[in-house]
C-alpha cells in the first residue's frame, strides 16, 4: 500500500486546505492533474480526496469503487455531489471548513492503517476459567510470540486485581503509562503515540508494549478499553488481552471487540466446575471462544471431556512448563525460548489470524 494520500482537485483554497490537513496528519501527499494521473494511484493510496471537479473526473473516467473515498465541497453539498459521491462509492461528502476536524481524523486513522501495511489487525482475550489456570501466562506469552514475528504488538491488562502484567515481563520500574495514567480524551487514541507512551520489552521492531494496571484496585474504563483496542486494530497490529474471571464492564468491553477469545482450563473437576460458570458468561459476549487445556489431570480427566463438560472447541492441549513458578520468580519472561508454554502460544497465535481473517470475510 502507498503511504500517500491522493488529492484531485481544481478548487485552490479546496486544495490548499486539503494539503494542509494531510500535512497535519504526518501524511504526504499526491496530487493527480488528471484523470490518467488518478488511475495509476487509485487503487494504492490509503484515502483518496475529491473536489467536485475531481469527483466529476474520476467518475465520469469509471474508476472502480473502492474504500476511503471523500469528497469535499465548500458549502452545503448538493444532490449532484451525492449522486456522485453514491457511483463512487465515496464514505463520505465533506463540507470545509466546518468538516475539517472529521477531515482530520480520517486521515490520522488512513495514516496508520498506512503504517501498519494495509493489515488489518486482530485482538485476541485470554480468560482463566479458574483461579491460577495460567490465563495471564498464556497471553504473555502470546504477546511476546506475536512481536517476535515482527508485528506491532499489545499486551493488555484488564484485571485491576492481578498484580499488574508489568511484573509478569519486568518492567515493574520502567517508566511509562499505566491504565490509571491513561487519559482518552475523546475517545480516539493513536496507536504510535500509544506505543511510545508505554513500557516496552525488548526493542526494535521486536519489542513489546505493554498496558498494566497499577498495584491499586482501579481497573481501566470500558471506554478507555475500546479506544485502545481500536488502535491497535487501525494500526494492524496484535493486541493481547488477559481479562478477569468475573465480568467487569472493561472486560466485557475487550470480549465484544475480540476476533477471539481463549479459556484456559486446567485438566481438573472443580476447574472444569469453575470454568462452566466462566463460559456462559463468555457465550453471551464473545464472538468465538476456543479452549486451551492445561494437563496433566490429578484424576484422570482428558481433553475430550473437559470439551464436551464445556461444550466448547479445543484449540490446544498444553503440558506444564518446567519449574514454571521459579522461572517467572527469576525474572524468566513467559514465551521465551523453547517449551510447551511456547508451543501452545504459537498455536493460538496461527489461531488468531484464522479467526480474524474469518471476521472480515463475513463483515
């Protein structure tokens, strides 16, 4: 995908305007004189940005219909500028000067969807269907596979009363926002100032951001939730999230944004017991919610039947990490190296980009 914006426009202080929006949005600019010089670029560019001369142009020359098309007038748009707003698909007709914040938006939003490839990002949420069953383990580990395959990587902490995943990846004193400190303002945040406010682990193109509650018992507003959700999403990037057990209204916030969601269960009856109380309430807000089974079962118990106790699918099995709680004591980052902790994260990671590539075929 280019990373310009394409303006084809004939009004002066239209195309003026135009170009000093896309500047304040950080996004350069190509600006087409006709309708040949249009077409080399219409399919490429992340948002496309019409006067009514260009407009006119560009529909009577058929080109194809395509996403992130606007049209911008100087008054009150007229029936000609939606019909051809309608043949060309536009999103939108835009009045200037008074639609210039919306303007604005759209090509911050166009911006990092630019950045981030043309992929369109995935949100996955990790819920433990008991107490201790390794939810948060899992996401981190998840997180941390995600950046290493040189993705723009999230990991989010919803869970007010776990400790703070900062601990979880050492960044315990390392500075940098967490969920109390985070303003959302109105509503919109952007992903590349997101990621440079936060902790990170690790560096370059391989490190991992993460969103920690604090050591207090104030978890994050589901609005607040959503905004940072979305722009992770926008930017086509990973976004991880370890949720509470009990339904918070943050956590039903991540769950109906997920393109997945994953319930950890350890192999036993009272967490098969415990995880049947967490997974109705997941029917009733997630979109698609898989298993992982941690194992060995003290009694016996398989995967299949703590399935068909659940009457869920399984994604993986999972064997325990070798001296597991003394690692993570030491300082030992979950997903790191070689392991069966390792393996199952891998496994849901594949998973999540299946499950998000189904989401936007049938959206």
């Amino acid at each position: 995908m280019d990373r310009r914006c394409l303006i084809v426009a004939d009004d002066p202080e239209l195309l003026d305007a135009l170009l000093r929006l896309a500047a304040a949005a950080d996004m350069d600019a190509q600006r087409a004189v006709d309708a040949a010089d249009a077409r080399r670029a219409w399919a490429r560019a992340p948002v496309v940005l019409l006067d009514r001369a260009g407009a006119r142009r560009c529909g009577e020359a058929g080109f194809p219909r395509r996403d992130g098309v606007v049209i911008t007038v100087p008054g009150e748009p007229a029936a000609e500028d939606w019909r051809i707003a309608v043949a060309l698909g536009a999103d939108r007709v835009v009045q200037l000067p008074q639609g210039e914040a919306g303007l604005a938006e759209i090509l911050a939003d166009a911006r990092e969807r630019a950045a981030g490839d043309g992929r369109a990002g995935r949100v996955l949420a990790v819920v433990g269907g008991s107490g201790g069953a390794g939810a948060s383990v899992l996401a981190t580990a998840v997180a941390l596979t995600s950046a290493r395959a040189g993705e723009s990587a999230l990991l989010v902490d919803c869970d007010p009363l776990g400790g703070g995943l900062d601990l979880m990846v050492g960044l315990e004193q390392e500075a940098g926002l967490r969920w109390p400190e985070l303003s959302v303002g109105d509503g919109r945040v952007r992903a590349a100032a997101l990621h440079a406010a936060l902790p990170r682990a690790g560096s370059g193109r391989t490190a991992l951001s993460v969103l920690s509650c604090a050591r207090s018992p104030h978890g994050p507003e589901p609005a607040a939730v959503t905004a940072v959700l979305d722009a992770g999403r926008r930017a086509g990037g990973t976004v991880v999230c370890d949720l509470p057990r009990y339904p918070t209204d943050a956590a039903l916030a991540a769950l109906g944004t997920a393109d997945l969601t994953v319930l950890v269960v350890p192999a036993g009856l009272r967490s098969c017991a415990a995880a049947a109380r967490v997974a109705d309430v997941l029917a009733e807000h997630a979109r698609a919610v898989e298993l992982v089974v941690r194992g060995p079962s003290p009694g016996g118990i398989t995967p299949d039947e703590v399935v068909a106790s659940l009457g869920l699918s399984l994604l993986t099995t999972m064997r325990p990490e070798r001296d597991l709680a003394g690692a993570l004591e030491r300082g030992w980052t979950p997903g790191s190296g070689r392991g069966p902790l390792a393996t199952a994260a891998r496994t849901v990671h594949e998973r999540l980009s299946g499950a998000a590539g189904s989401r936007r075929a049938a959206s």
